[in-house]
C-alpha cells in the first residue's frame, strides 16, 4: 500500500468508497462536487491510499495560513486495522507541517467511539471547543 496524490483517475473509486464508509452523509456532502472543490485548492492535500491498483483510503487536508483541517478520512472496511489510516494521517501531518501548519482539526461524529479512539492513538485529543457551523449560498435553504 502506497499514499500518493489524488488523480482524476481515481474519482469514481474515491466516490464508491466515500459512499461506502459514509453511508449517511448530509444533503450538501456531493462526493463528486467535493472533489472539483478540493482539486481547485490545495490539490497536493489530497491523498488516497492504494493497494495494487485499488483506491482503499482517502484524507484530504487543508491548511489556512492558521491551522489545518482533515477531512474525508477514509478506510474501506477491509483495510482498516493495517495501518492504512495511519499512513494517511501521518501523510496529512508531514505536508501540513512543510506549509507550516502548527495545530491541525479535525471533527468526528460524537457516537463514532471507534474512531475517537483511532485518532486519540494518534496523539489527538477531545478539546473543549463547540463545533458551529452555518450553509452559505443558495443551496442553505435545503431546497439545493
């Protein structure tokens, strides 16, 4: 398993695994609109894990001058538990800090129990803070 950059040719696995490790997402989470967005910022922040050919983890950071952000962490299910997620995270991390990127977010699920507890092997921790949040445009109605 090597991490390398996303290529365009990876859209469709990318899309199929993100529906697969999030079955549930909200209304505005489009995989496929997510991916333009990302590909015009940052582009080199975005990472798939690859096994032989086969798309079977995804991280895509994001770094503001102030901190950095992870988001989409994704392990399909059968390469969880071999050090896939770790490798993206440590991947994430190491780029992060060659821009320059001291503290680094991330949110999870609450209920997620399993992967709270990845993420705090990986020295991360609960903060006291209240994620907020607010829909921008035309599409925060709900009618999008």
């Amino acid at each position: 398993m090597q991490v390398r950059p996303y290529e365009e040719t990876d859209e469709q696995n990318v899309i199929s695994l993100w529906r697969e490790v999030f079955p549930d997402p909200p209304w505005w989470n489009d995989p496929a609109l997510d991916i333009r967005r990302k590909l015009a910022v940052q582009r080199e922040l975005f990472l798939v894990a690859d096994d032989g050919g086969r798309v079977v983890g995804t991280a895509m950071g994001g770094y503001d001058g102030h901190r950095g952000w992870v988001y989409y962490v994704a392990v399909a299910p059968r390469s969880r538990r071999c050090g896939t997620g770790t490798a993206l995270m440590r991947a994430v991390e190491a780029r992060l800090t060659e821009l320059g990127c001291r503290k680094l977010n991330l949110q999870v699920r609450a209920a997620n129990a399993a992967v709270i507890d990845f993420y705090r092997n990986l020295g991360y921790t609960v903060q006291e803070l209240i994620s907020m949040g607010k829909l921008l445009g035309d599409e925060a109605s709900g009618d999008g």
